[in-house]
C-alpha cells in the first residue's frame, strides 16, 4: 500500500459534455482510510466525478491524483490500487455466487493458490457463503449488491469508490451494506460513496455536497449542521399550507422547511421567536401542536446551504478549501 495521508487528491477538476458542465473546478482532498461521502441530487455531478477518479474518465481541465498517481497518464496503476462499483454493477445473472466470484478474480488477475481463500473470506464477510450455489440473477437486490461489493474487493483494492450502492434496495439490506463497509473502514480501506441517503451520509467521516457540478460544502455531518443559519424550531400545524404562508413572513423567520408533517421553522433567536410564532398561529385560526426546539438533520442542513448558495449565484468558479 501507498504510505501517504492524502490518498486521493483533486485540483480544479472539471469535465463537460459539450456545453454542459457536468463537474467544475473541484478541488478536494481525502485522507487514507476515511468513509468520504458524496451527496447531492440528480445530476450534481457525483457519477462523474467518480468516474474521473476511476480513470475511466478523462477530465475536460485539472487534474486528480489516487494513491500517488495521476489519472490519465498512470491510469493503470490507479485501478490496481481501486475498486470501482457503478450504479449498474454487471454481475453474469447466469452465473452463480461463486462463479461471479471466479470471473471477477481471473479480470483482476488473482492467482490461483490465493484466491480459494480469498474468495472464501468474502463470501463469509458478504454473508453470501450459504448462496454460493445459487444464480446471481436469483438473489434479492440486497444481495446482488453485495455480491456486487465482494467482487469489488477480490483483488483487495486500497481504495473503494462506490456509485449510489444501496440504491433500489429494502432498509434492511441497507444496514447490511453499511455494516459491512463499516468492517472495510475499520480495517484501514479508504471508501468514497456517493449515496442520496442522508442517514448514509451521516455514517461518513467527512460528506461534501454537490450541486450544478461544484462543491458547495466539505466537512463532517456534525459541523456541517453547525452551518446553518439561525436555531430551528418544530410545530405540527393542522393545515400545513397556511401556517408555511404565515410564518415565512414572521419577523425573525430566516427559512421554513416541510418534514412529514412537520415545519422546521429556522429563527434568529428560538427563546424570543417560540411565543411570536404561538401567537401568530393563534390569531391566524391554525390548530398546531408545538413549537419545540429541535435539531437539525444533515438534510435540513443541505437543503438549507443549497438555498443559501443559489441566491447567492456565484459568478466564478470557486470550491471550498478542505
């Protein structure tokens, strides 16, 4: 393994599809043995940047490092070194657990007299060891998954990026996933995923947001709830509509969120703001339970940054120093 802190490293790396700017000017470090997440929605630009750190992808300007070596012109050496996982991972539904296994094993060049033991270990460590037998495309998405996962790590790669990989499946092989990405990390390997989970992303070490190709956030979940404006107040209004239309012009309001039933209602000062917005609901006619002091999520907190930043509507292209 390569002894360095920063394993994966990336200076202004941008890539466009003809006039689209799919990733522009990221500048990103990550340190060897971190759980790095990536999260933003639909078309932020995640795909391609793990793409471009795959070394399937040649950026467009700038460039990345992972373990030590440049993407373009060392690309062989960095996928010696990785494991990649896409959205689609193209497990042979002909085949079996075990003959997927094989497969992945003689494409990564695995000898012989070592994989019989390695392959062994992760059907064990992928719980798939009593399934070895059955054909890929009989297995739960859950376990496609992790068969995924396993054939991903059978030449044992330092570095794991993953593509959105518990998309489409049940919360229970969700957990499984994670539970077994977090015994990768605790043995050392570096793992970066992108995931449109928020409950994933609080499972990371650090999690940047993308948004329209750039980085707008790089930090750890609990500081990145520290970045949101203001304290946050919850209420259970009886007509969600109204009350969102009368608190959004409440003095002190700095922003209204819906969660389920709830309005997360972010304020300058909670203790003065708590009786303005009880009162204001009472002489409107809304029924509501609360307000109450709350928390944010790291989703509230995304959410929350995302509408800072697009009224802020930057003119050149910046990312956050981390």
């Amino acid at each position: 393994m390569i002894d360095q802190a920063s394993i994966i490293e990336t200076h202004f790396l941008s890539r466009a599809f003809g006039s689209t700017r799919a990733v522009e000017a990221l500048n990103l470090t990550i340190s060897r043995g971190e759980i790095f997440g990536l999260v933003g929605p639909d078309g932020a630009g995640k795909t391609t940047t793990l793409r471009m750190l795959a070394a399937i992808l040649d950026p467009t300007a700038g460039r990345a490092t992972v373990a030590g070596y440049d993407t373009v012109r060392q690309a062989e050496a960095v996928k010696a070194h990785l494991g990649y996982m896409s959205q689609q991972f193209s497990l042979y539904g002909d085949l079996s657990v075990l003959e997927n296994l094989n497969f992945f094993a003689d494409i990564f060049g695995v000898g012989r007299r070592e994989r019989a033991d390695r392959i062994t270990r992760l059907l064990d460590f992928s719980r798939l060891g009593e399934f070895r037998r059955r054909r890929a495309a009989q297995l739960s998405g859950g376990m496609q998954k992790k068969l995924g996962l396993a054939c991903t790590l059978v030449h044992q790669p330092d570095i794991l990026l993953l593509d959105e990989p518990t998309t489409g499946v049940d919360p229970v092989s969700r957990r499984e996933f994670w539970d077994i990405l977090t015994e990768l990390h605790i043995a050392g390997t570096t793992i970066v995923v992108s995931t449109p989970y928020m409950d994933e992303a609080e499972r990371c070490s650090r999690v940047g947001l993308m948004y329209h190709g750039r980085l707008i956030v790089c930090d750890t979940p609990l500081r990145i709830r520290d970045k949101v404006d203001g304290q946050l107040l919850a209420l259970r209004p009886a007509d969600m509509q109204r009350a969102r239309a009368v608190l959004t012009s409440q003095p002190g309001v700095i922003e209204v969120q819906t969660y389920g039933d709830q309005l997360q209602i972010f304020v300058d000062d909670a203790f003065l703001r708590q009786v303005e917005i009880a009162s204001r609901l009472t002489d409107a006619g809304i029924d509501f339970e609360g307000p109450w002091r709350a928390q944010p999520r790291v989703e509230q907190a995304f959410i929350s940054l995302i509408q800072k930043w697009t009224t802020q509507q930057p003119t050149t292209p910046s990312s956050p120093q981390v």
